[in-house]
C-alpha cells in the first residue's frame, strides 16, 4: 500500500512544481520596447552638373548593390535636397 502512494504521489508533486516554475518565470519575463530617432551623422556630397541628385538606398549583395533595404527591413531614412551651390567651409 505504501508503495503505491508513492507512485501516486511523484508525479503530482513533480506536476506541482513544474507549474510552480512556470509561474516563476511568466513573472520575471519582461518585454522592453524602445522607440526613439538617433540622428547619427551629417554628410555634405558635392554632385556634378552632369546628372540631378538621386536619394535612393541601396544593400549589398555578393558584392553587387542592390536597390532597397536588406531584407526589406525599414531600419533608416535618407533624405536629400538640393540646394545651389557651396563653397568648401575649410
């Protein structure tokens, strides 16, 4: 008879505290979001007469650049203007 309390027993206790460690860490698991724009650099680019400025961004591939984000991910912006001429500021 005391033997089969014990098989009764385990198990329950081992489903016990299975569920007492998930509950344990539903608690401790946090999500942290964070949003924000970080303004990393500005680039000053001399363009000829030839052609008009074009702003597009472009990944590379094997070595080849292709038009668009990596993996169509949208991780930045560029945006570009014209705006006359400028002389070098050195």
């Amino acid at each position: 008879m005391r033997v089969e309390k014990k098989m009764i027993v385990m198990p329950a206790l081992i489903m016990i505290t299975l569920s007492m460690t998930g509950v344990a860490v539903t608690q401790w698991s946090d999500e942290i979001y964070v949003e924000g724009t970080i303004h990393m650099a500005d680039m000053v680019l001399a363009f000829d007469n030839c052609e008009s400025p074009v702003c597009t961004e472009f990944h590379e591939v094997d070595g080849v650049l292709v038009l668009g984000e990596l993996c169509g991910k949208d991780v930045g912006e560029t945006t570009c203007h014209c705006q006359g001429e400028i002389t070098d500021p050195r």
